[in-house]
C-alpha cells in the first residue's frame, strides 16, 4: 500500500542512529515503512530534540563527540517530512491538558498525527501510556510486530 503516511517521535528516530533496546525493531519498522512507501512525517520539534538529546549523550560521555556528530548527521539524512500545520501549537496545548502532562512537547507528536489523521509511532512507554486510551492510532515500537 503506497500512500500512507505515520507520524514518528524523536525517542523511535534515535534508535536508528544509537545502539538502544529495541534499535533493532525501530530499523525492521522503518525499512517496513520503506518498502511500503509510507511518508515518514514529524514536527519541526523532531530535530531540536534529536540534537539536544545527541548533544546531551555526548556532554555526559554517555557517546563520544565523534559518534555523537555521526548520528545526527545519519538521521538528518533520513528521509522524514517535517510538517507544521497553522493550528500545531493549539492542538498541541489541548493534548497535553487533555492528558494531564507537565510540558507540551510530546503532544507536538500527537498533534500532528491527529491533524493528518496518521498513526503515531513512538519509543516513549510514558507518553504511549498516557495517551493510548485517549487518542486512536498511538503505537508502541515495544509492542508492535
């Protein structure tokens, strides 16, 4: 099926670039995707997190400076369509109270795969535990076969 489209977050992206649990299954899910010809989407947030997580990892000698850079430099060439519809933010906002969370971040996510009507895909059991029984469509790498 061509034409489909899924919404990922930056904790699904990261286990592309950097050996994590489940770094496996987020590759097997993106080359799924791949061979599907689904159009990998995220908010503009995708980008500022990666770097600050990659950034943060290396900061604390969790990654070396040179794998750090290595991997942002893989996943900025990943093939993802960064979308900002004009009401993100408002959709945003209503999610994240919706859902009772501290920050909107996440909701970011959550906002645009429900304004392109697209599952959302994330690594993050928090955020899948807290909006799996509100919002259609929020699937957990952890789980998904």
């Amino acid at each position: 099926m061509t034409g489909s489209r899924v919404c990922v977050d930056s904790n699904l992206v990261l286990k592309l670039a950097v050996l994590e649990e489940d770094s496996k299954r987020a590759q097997e899910r993106w080359e799924h995707w791949a061979r599907q010809g689904t159009e990998v989407v995220a908010p503009p947030l995708l980008w500022y997190e990666v770097t600050s997580v990659l950034r943060n990892r290396a900061h604390r000698g969790r990654l070396t400076l040179d794998e750090s850079s290595e991997a942002l430099e893989a996943l900025l060439s990943l093939n993802v369509s960064i979308i900002s519809p004009p009401h993100l933010h408002q959709t945003a906002w209503e999610l994240a109270t919706q859902l009772d969370q501290p920050t909107a971040y996440d909701a970011h996510y959550l906002a645009l795969a429900r304004e392109l009507d697209c599952p959302f895909w994330t690594a993050d059991h928090r955020l899948y535990e807290a909006a799996r029984g509100t919002l259609a469509g929020v699937n957990l790498l952890a789980t998904s076969r």
